[in-house]
C-alpha cells in the first residue's frame, strides 16, 4: 500500500470509527514494505495501537520500524530446529529468526523502547517436543510467548472441508497432510464450534482493507476476487457493515462454526486436542494454567468486560 493512501484512510479512521487497534498485515509479510516505518508512524498518528505479525526471516529497516514505536510485533514460529521449523515455515531459516530476535530485543533494551514482542508458537502434532525450547529461549530475551493451536485457513478450503458439496475447490494433498498435523484436530473442533452462537467478531469488529484500500469481508478468506465488498474511502460504517452482514458467504461459515473455529474458538477445543496429542506431551505443556486462564475467560468474565480483560492480559504477558 502507498503511504499517501493509507494517511487518507487513517484520517477516515480517526473521523468515522472508534478504532483502537491498526494491523499493518494481512495474508503477507510486512517487513516486504520498503516505507514500513513510515506506515507504522502514519497508523500510529491515528491515536490507535500499531501491530506488526512477521515471520522475521526478512528485517529490512528494523531499526527504523522500531523507531517507529509500533505497539506490537508478533513472531510467528513452528519449531526450535531446522528440520521441525521447516515443515510448516517452508523455505524459512529459524536459525536467522533466533539472531534477529536476539538483535531486535537487544535495541529494544537498550534504547527502552516500548514495543511489545511475542513468539506465537504454532502447535502442530510434530513440534509439540521443540515448545519448552522455544519458551526458554523466548524468557531468556525477555519477550512474550504465546502457544496457539495451528489452525487450517482459509475459510474457503476450511468449507471445503466441512461440505465437500459447498462448491468450493477440492483439497489439494498438500492441504489434506496440512490438517492431518494439525494437533487441534480440524472435524473434532468444527464439530464442536457449530454450537456457538452465530455472530462473528471478524464481521462485526473487524474491517479488512487489501493495499488497494478495498474493504474485504474479512482476514480469514483468500480470493480478493469472491470477497472485496467495497472502496473503503468512499464508503459510510453504516453501509459496510450492512454489506457484510448480508454476505451469503457468512451464512455458508457460521452453518459449520467456522466463524468460531478461525476467531476465539471453542471452549472444547483444548480438551480435543490434549487427546489427540501424545499423553507424555500434554502432561508436560502448561495446559493445566491454561485451562485455569480460559475458565476464568469464558465462565466468569462477563461478555462485555472479555475485550477489555483480554487487552490487561495481553499487555501483562507482553502479548
Ligand atoms: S462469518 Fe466467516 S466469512 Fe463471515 S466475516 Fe465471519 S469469519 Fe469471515
């Protein structure tokens, strides 16, 4: 995206909506972005909360985009060697994500800059014994860790999967392996999520621009083609937020729960996956605080005070 087009959209930010977060990604890596700090310093001007998702195998100007002061930048990872990180981030060098992850909160501490960083663990079936590594390694850096179940994306190949009569492309081998490793088991927790209730936090929180500055109906679906619904600079909240909540598209996703499966997810879902994992494995992971983090997130929290404790925590674990 051109820097001139995205000051145009955060000042119509800042005028028509009450936003409190800017994600300068979405299905790419944005350190690819040769003005990123600049980008960063434009969302940040907006009041909002800046946030980077990289794989950090590229670092072009990381000092100036810290510089920047973004307020988060997330480390997606899925193993602690080589041939484990490699199965998922293919053609990625985790030894390069380890040095620049020690240069990059090297600057942060010695020039107190506020930026959170965090690894965002990636579990599969295969990289569940390299976790405890990755978890050492991330506290000796003194930066955030977070171990997420990996999930399929996108909706549409997730739909595929969930109705093979949907119309979407058929699965690709490579894309049936992809969720033979997932250790969130992708029937069991569709099946699951179908039981939530049938509103989506991406259609009604969100707003996903492509570079172009077109409103996309979300972050989880791929095909710009099926899912732009609007040019954003020229469209009233209002009128968006009608077109999205009209897409037949979205009826076809809540049908199966995949709605919940790509967003908060299912408060069974741990459960599934603790049993289809190795006993050895799930014993040894913290689920057991984990368990204690969600009932305190789904069963005592009330619904409107989740957002604003998920923000405290998140910013207590430096998430
Ligand atoms: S219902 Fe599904 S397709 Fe629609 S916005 Fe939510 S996640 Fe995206």
């Amino acid at each position: 995206m051109d820097p001139g087009l995205l000051e145009q959209i955060v000042k119509k930010i800042s005028q028509e909506y009450n936003a409190s977060q800017i994600h300068l990604y979405s299905w790419g890596e944005p350190f690819l972005h040769p003005q990123l700090a600049k980008m960063v310093a434009i969302a940040q001007s907006s009041g909002a909360q800046c946030f980077l998702s990289s794989n950090l195998n590229i670092t072009h100007n990381i000092k100036e985009v810290l510089n920047s002061n973004p307020y988060c930048l997330r480390v997606s990872v899925s193993g602690f060697t080589q041939p484990v990180y490699s199965r998922n981030h293919i053609g990625g060098d985790i030894e390069m994500v380890k040095d620049n992850l020690t240069q990059l909160s090297a600057v942060i501490r010695t020039k107190r800059l506020q930026t959170q960083i965090h690894i965002y663990y990636l579990r599969f079936k295969y990289n569940l014994h390299e976790e405890k590594a990755m978890h050492a390694f991330a506290r000796k850096l003194g930066i955030g860790f977070h171990p997420v179940w990996a999930l399929f994306i996108p909706i549409e190949k997730v739909l595929s999967f969930a109705d093979p009569n949907s119309g979407e492309t058929d699965l690709s081998e490579s894309d049936r392996q992809v969720i033979k490793n997932l250790a969130l088991p992708l029937d069991k927790a569709l099946e699951v999520c179908r039981n939530y209730p049938l509103t989506c936090p991406m259609r009604d929180g969100l707003i996903t621009l492509d570079i172009l500055g077109n409103v996309l109906l979300c972050c989880s679906v791929y095909d710009n083609s099926r899912f732009t619904i609007a040019p954003f600079l020229s469209s009233r909240p209002e009128d968006l937020r009608m077109l999205k909540v009209k897409h037949p598209f979205c009826s076809q996703c809540m049908k199966h729960g995949i709605h919940t499966y790509e967003t908060r997810g299912a408060w069974e879902c741990d459960e599934i996956a603790a049993q289809n994992i190795d006993p050895e494995f799930a014993k040894s992971l913290s689920f057991r605080w984990e368990r204690v983090k969600k009932t305190i997130y789904y069963k005592i929290i009330p619904n409107e005070l989740r957002q604003q404790a998920y923000d405290l925590y998140a910013r207590l674990v430096k998430f």
